[in-house]
C-alpha cells in the first residue's frame, strides 16, 4: 500500500506481478523484485514528485506498507540439515531459507553456498566473510523455484593450541596461514609465536612441518 499524504492525498493498493513488476498510478511499471521497502519508498518518492509538486518542498509525504506477502517454493539441496522443498515468504533471502532447512551438516561448505535461477548459477555466499565483516554478499532475496545448494567440503583445516578459536575451518584455495589466524580470532596472551607446529597428512604418511 503506498499513502500519499500532506497538501496532496491519495492511496494506492499495488499488488506485485510474477515477474516482480508494480503498476503504479501516474507513473507506470517499476520492477520491485529484491527491492527493500526503504528502497521502494526513496524510488517511489523521487517518481511521484514528478505527480505531486508538494513533495519536492516537502509539503506532501510518501510512506510505503507492505501488505500480503505471497509464497514461493524454492529447493534447498545438499549437506543440510533437512534437504527439501520448502514455501517461504517472497521476501524470504538464501539465508532465512537455509535456517528453515537448519543449516548446514558438519560436512557442509560454508564457503560456496550457491543459489540457482533456471539452472544458471545466481550467486555464491561466504558464511565466513559475513561472520568477519558482517556483510550479506550475495544474500540475494529468493524467487520461486531457486534451488540453494549447499556442497561437502573440499580444504578443511583443524586450528588448536592458544587460538582464541580452536575449530575446523574451511578454506579457499588461496587462503593463507595469515587467514586461518584470523579465522581462529588471533593468539591468546599465552601464545609462543616463535614456533608454530603444521601437522600434514600425505598419501604415504603424516608429516610435521614448522613455521
């Protein structure tokens, strides 16, 4: 429901198509797909001032409320916790959906959780890098029939000693020591640095590497 309200008065109930798209009174289709309603209301600000003058001396206000909210179906697959079909809410982001399957198994990728539109790879999300930054990249919002697939692990690494996070990470080919050090949280204040101890496991036997 948009509200137009000041000098000006109005009210409009729009209901969103399949494909995502608005038919907005005075100013014509706008595609909403994936659009916060902080987004949707600054867009539908800036176009309705073109209708309304009130607007542009701030004599007449916009305020945007989000009514029904429709289903979708989309596929979680892979190492989680209860692989299925599930019906969110068309709001409903990669992650809210993963929490509804209950997250990853232990042997779950927490790396490359991928989201799949019409069978071409949509995005790719790092459990890690929202954990460190608190960033949601490729956090896309969900349509109906996406399939979010979480893969095994492939590198996987065991920090223990005086870390102030003793896990098993996984990692991206690239990553270094310096990664998995911030992974883990960093050294206690107990931590001796001048040693620091790699125990690897070949084909042929395990080996003891120093740093």
């Amino acid at each position: 429901d948009v509200l137009v309200y000041g000098d000006s008065e109005a009210s409009h109930s729009l209901r969103v198509n399949k494909e995502g798209r608005i038919q907005v009174p005075y100013v014509g289709t706008l595609a909403v797909s994936g659009m916060s309603i902080e987004a949707l209301k600054s867009r539908l600000t800036s176009e309705f001032s073109k209708v309304y003058t009130g607007i542009r001396t701030g004599n007449t206000k916009i305020d945007v409320n989000l009514g029904e909210v429709r289903s979708i179906q989309v596929i979680i697959t892979g190492e989680v916790m209860r692989p299925g079909t599930y019906s969110v809410p068309s709001v409903a982001t990669a992650y809210n959906a993963l929490y509804n399957a209950g997250g990853p198994t232990a042997l779950g990728n927490l790396r490359e959780i991928k989201v799949f539109r019409n069978g071409n790879l949509l995005s790719v999300l790092d459990v890690y890098e929202f954990m460190q930054t608190g960033k949601l990249s490729g956090n896309v919002t969900l349509q109906d029939q996406d399939v979010v697939q979480i893969t095994p692990y492939t590198k996987r690494v065991h920090v223990s000693g005086e870390v102030k996070r003793e896990l098993y990470f996984d990692l991206k080919e690239e990553e270094s020591f310096d990664d998995i050090l911030a992974y883990a949280g960093g050294f206690t204040d107990k931590a001796y640095k001048s040693r620091l101890q790699v125990v690897r496991l070949t084909d042929k036997e395990k080996k003891v590497v120093d740093l």
